[in-house]
C-alpha cells in the first residue's frame, strides 16, 4: 500500500468518526423532531444562553411502557405475572376453578382481562406479594433470562427502543438526570433498569404496593403486602415525582394519556420546557395504534400536542430503527 493510498484511508476514517460523533442522535432521522430536542438541549446547556439551566436543575422524566420498551401485545408486568401464575398453578389446585386463575391456566387472555381491577388486583397479590423484597426481584431476574416476546421471540429486555437509549445517553452526557416515572410496578423496573438503560434504581419511580420491615428466621428483610401505595399513572405521576424527585422536571417523554398529567406538568413550570410524546406509527417494524388502543391509549395527548407545544415522535419517519437488533 502506497503512502498517498494509506493517507487517504487514514483521513477518510477520520472524517467518518468524527461525522458519527457529531451526531448525537445517529438512529434518528433529521427532521424537525431530531432538531427540536438537540436545539433544547443546546440551549439550556450553553453557558451564556438565555435559557441556561444549571446541571442541578436538569431533570428529564420517561415513561417506560411503550416509550423505552414496547407494550404490545399486552404490559409486560402483566406476561411476568401470567407466567408466574402457571409456574405456582402446581401449588394451588383450587386456581382450576377459581377466577381469573382459571381463565390464565386455559390460556384465555381475553376473559382474564376482561375481569378487571377485581381481576388484576388478584393476579398481583398472587404473585407480588407475601413475598420478600429480595424473594421477588430474583422471580422477576429468572423470568427476564427465559421469557421470550411471541412475535420477536427475543427477551423482554431487547424489546427497547435504540433511539431512546440514544436519547438517554444524550441526556446524560449533558448534565441530565434521567429517571423512569412509569405506571408498571417499581420493584419489576428495578430489576433491569440500570443494565437495560443506564438509570439505577434510585431513579426510578413507579407504581407500588405497602411493604413493612420484620425478622424473619433471624434475618431483617422487607415483606411485600398485597395493598396499594402508589399507583403511579395520569394524576399520579406529578405526585410520584414530587414525592420520589423531589423537583419539576425540564424535560418529559411519554407515549399515552397515561403520561399526560406528567407532560402538562413539567411543561407549565417556568423557564424553557420540553414534553414529548411517542406516536406509534409503525405497523411494519413496531405495531401502530393510538386512540382505540386497549393498551397505551394516546387520544388527548395527541389532540393537545401542538397547543401545548409538544414535539410528537412518528416512530415510522422520524426513526431510522426501532430496536438495537434492527438493521438501518
């Protein structure tokens, strides 16, 4: 190889690294969305700026169903908790004829969701509770290594959006504390969230049941009850943050009017705000649904976006991928 040629191929490297490195959000299309959330960051970041805010103050808040992972066909909490009710079946002969157990163990999804609250509230207290802090984050761990997503086959855990953890990452390499305020059980998100997508479990905030401290064989531990302490959706999520946070957020990403209390929140306070919502627009590399959506309905949320000016994701134009494993 001649010198001029290695030149050439040392330089053109260069360039190519740099032109990546330059781009923050590299899985996301340029357009006005990708232009809106750098241009925010930029300026509340620039020392000088008008809108500076100091890295103390830079909270951003995401929803975590259906907005750093999918949420189709159904939550998965909810698959975890199905699962975990077929696994103790062996143990509970009475489940064959008592609902919803029953409808799980026939495999009738349909009638298990049609029970409702009722229905629900006596799947988690099954499989959540009457079980120590420690007893439940391992089920949770070994159903995450062996559960498989049925469209995908892939575990639920890389069942997230590459274009969000690129967004994280951003964040964070400009003075962001990021945090999970989602609707799904905080002691689940806890489980993955720091390998899944960088946030400790320190930081997030979720839905949760009682706990009381007590000995047990000699040793202290936490015991989960089957009573609810936070249910952490709609009007919830404001008085998550206050209570887990402690300060209103600048920046605030969501995917259904489960989120829109957090996002009106957030951006009502003073000085530069940024709410953001992720329209599910892709029926080809995701699945597209909005307003009729048994799961994650967006229906005020994308009525009020403009008003309230926030940016919407169409996860169909604005992502060049949609999951780590995908190829562009």
């Amino acid at each position: 190889m001649t010198q001029r040629l290695l030149l050439i191929l040392i330089c053109g490297l260069v360039v190519a690294t740099t032109a990546a490195a330059a781009d923050p959000l590299p899985s996301w299309n340029d357009g006005p969305t990708k232009e809106a959330i750098v241009g925010f960051v930029e300026n509340v970041t620039k020392s000088g700026s008008p809108d500076f805010v100091p890295e103390n103050q830079r909270i951003a808040t995401f929803d975590n169903d259906g907005n750093l992972w999918s949420e189709q066909p159904v939550y998965f909490q909810l698959i975890y908790a199905l699962d975990q009710v077929k696994k103790m079946a062996p143990e509970h002969p009475e489940w064959k004829t008592q609902e919803p157990f029953a409808s799980i163990l026939r495999g009738d999804t349909a009638k298990v969701m049609a029970s409702g609250k009722e229905g629900l509230m006596k799947i988690l207290a099954a499989t959540h509770t009457n079980m120590t802090a420690e007893e439940f984050q391992a089920n949770v761990a070994d159903w995450l290594k062996t559960a498989r997503h049925p469209k995908t086959n892939r575990p639920y855990n890389e069942m997230i959006y590459q274009p969000m953890l690129e967004l994280l990452g951003y964040l964070r390499a400009n003075g962001f504390k990021t945090f999970i305020v989602s609707g799904g059980g905080v002691d689940f998100m806890r489980v993955f969230a720091e390998q899944t997508y960088g946030i400790p479990p320190d930081q997030v905030v979720g839905s949760s049941l009682k706990a009381k401290y007590e000995v047990k064989n000699g040793k202290p531990v936490i015991i989960k009850l089957p009573e609810i302490n936070l249910v952490d959706d709609k009007e919830g999520k404001p008085v998550g943050i206050h209570q887990y946070i402690g300060q209103r957020p600048i920046f605030a990403s969501g995917n259904s009017d489960g989120d829109y209390q957090m996002l009106e929140w957030t951006t009502a306070g003073e000085g530069p705000r940024f709410g953001l919502i992720l329209h599910h627009t892709d029926g080809k590399r995701e699945w597209a649904y909005d307003r009729d959506s048994h799961i994650g309905q967006l229906n005020k949320g994308l009525d009020d976006a403009s008003k309230k000016g926030w940016v919407v994701i169409d996860m169909q134009k604005d992502w060049k991928v949609v999951y780590p494993f995908d190829k562009p």
